[in-house]
C-alpha cells in the first residue's frame, strides 16, 4: 500500500467483492465510508446516479436515465455513443425502504432477466453494500454472462474506432 | 474476483483432496465417461459415484449432462476459465462504478457538513 495516500483527504479505497453463489446467483459486495441515506441518495436520485454508473474509465456513456423510485415504478437507462444504435435497460421498483433496501426487475430481455436486490447496511457510520441478481435459471445467469463479455467487447471495439478517428487527425503514441 | 477465486480455489482443493476423485479427473481427461462406467472402474456403488461427481461438479472441475437415461460427465475446466473471465470483467465494472459513486458520496457527504455547520449558526 501506499502510505503517502493516508495522509490525503480521500480515504483508502474499500475492496468489491463479486461472487457466483449458486447457479443463480451473483452477489457484489462493498462498503462506503458513509452513512447508508447518503448512499441510498446516490443510488435513487437520477443526476446522482448518472454521475456513477456509467464510468468513464470502462468507456461507457449514459445518454439518459429516468427514475421513478417508489414501489411499482420504472426505469429506464439509455446507453450508448451512437444515438440510432442505443442499448436500453429497463425495468420496475418492487421494493422501496429508504436508505435500507431496493429490488428492481431487469426487464430489457424478457423473462431471463434477473431480480436485483441492493441492501444498505449502515454500521459504525460506514454502509456495507450488497447486491443480489437472482436469475429465473442457471442458463439465464450463464447467458447473461455471455452477454456482458459481449457488451463489453463491443464497448472496446467502440473505443479502437474512436481512436482510429482521433488517429487520422493526429499522430497518436507520442503523448 | 479475489474472493470469488479463493472460494473456488477452496472447493476445488477439497475435491481433490480425495483420490478417487482425482482418479476420476485423470480418466474423464482420457475420455467422457457415464457415471455407471466410473463407478464400475472404480468399484463403487452407483450412489457412491455420483456423490464423487457432485462434489467435482461443484468445484467446476466437471460438468455433466444428462441424455435419455445416461448421464455423461467430461472435464470442466474450460467452462471454468470462461466463467472466470466474465466475472473478472462484471469485477471490473462493479468496481469501476464504485469508485465513482464514493466520489458522489464523498461529496455528499462534503455538502451536508456544510450545511449542518449553517443550520447550527
């Protein structure tokens, strides 16, 4: 570790952890050093939650985001560079207690799509985050699987085209 | 990713911590086999067998399908490192947005300090 960042006003990063628990199962695991209405507050309130979820560093771009969280109402994230090729995410709040728990469906693809539960566990002014996909089955867990590998890949190929372009109009490698 | 390791890891140490298991790893890598052909090479129930199976099964070191009434057991590994892969790349995702959100959090928590302090005047 670094010990010089001790000393700096950002605190030390806390470790994700990301675990197959059945064959329907997939648990991400993290905690924030901050109460558990703050982070609720990120993760419900859309110009919060539009500045996290979609990282730059993985070379992804939210074109839009609409949130009604409360029991019962939906979501609807747009993702993607190129406006006529969008790749849209999308679903409904079943569960809604502040601060403590949220459960949405993931309805872009049918019936495969997985339940999220995200529980915030707020402990010593620190939140222990976890979120639980349950798939309706092992090969929609599996699928989805294939399907992020997938994105993913397109994500990249995405990136190589944007620096072909950048490429053609500057000498690139010399920076 | 490291936690995800290390559990399979464990599992995977557990299943083959027991020599028959690893004797029927080394024969699946000659050939696919039915549960009936293990059990009768190793000389055991067809009960025991499918036990030694599971825990395999379990730790990704084998994979089984069922056809008709036969089930097929063949070297898992492969289907392993794929799942590996993919879940080193959710890792990847899940941790690069967390590391935002704390930024959104640490702000939050930065203006309701600011705030606090102003009510309390």
């Amino acid at each position: 570790m670094d010990t010089r960042r001790e000393s700096e006003a950002t605190p030390m990063k806390n470790r994700t952890t990301v675990e197959r628990k059945s064959d329907r199962e997939l648990v991400v695991t993290r905690t924030f050093n901050a109460p558990a209405r703050l982070v609720f507050e990120a993760w419900t309130t859309p110009e919060l939650f539009k500045q996290w979820w979609a990282p730059k560093s993985m070379g992804m771009f939210l074109r839009s985001c609409e949130m009604d969280v409360r029991v019962g109402g939906r979501y609807r994230l747009v993702f993607g560079h190129d406006a006529s090729n969008p790749d849209e995410f999308f679903g409904r709040y079943i569960e809604v207690t502040p601060h403590s728990r949220l459960v949405w469906t993931n309805d872009e693809g049918g019936d495969g799509g997985p339940v999220t539960t995200v529980t915030f566990e707020e402990k010593d002014g620190k939140t222990l985050l976890v979120m639980h996909e349950l798939y309706p089955s092992r090969e929609a867990l599996d699928a989805a699987g294939t399907g992020a590998a997938d994105a993913m890949g397109e994500t990249f190929e995405q990136l190589d085209e944007l620096l072909v372009t950048l490429g053609t109009g500057a000498s690139v490698g010399q920076s | 990713m490291v936690q995800y390791t290390r559990a399979r890891l464990d599992a995977s140490f557990a299943a083959l911590s027991d020599a028959t298991r690893r004797g029927v790893l080394e024969q699946l890598g000659r050939a696919d086999a039915s549960i009936t052909d293990l059990a009768e090479k190793f000389h055991m129930t067809l009960t025991g067998m499918k036990k030694h199976v599971r825990v395999l099964e379990l730790a990704g070191l084998v994979t089984t399908e069922k056809v008709g009434r036969v089930r097929t057991c063949k070297l898992g590994l492969r289907g392993l490192a794929e799942e590996a892969a993919w879940i080193e790349r959710y890792h990847q995702l899940w941790e690069a947005r967390f590391d935002e959100l704390d930024k959104v959090v640490e702000e939050l928590k930065r203006k309701e300090k600011v705030d606090g302090h102003k009510k309390r005047e």
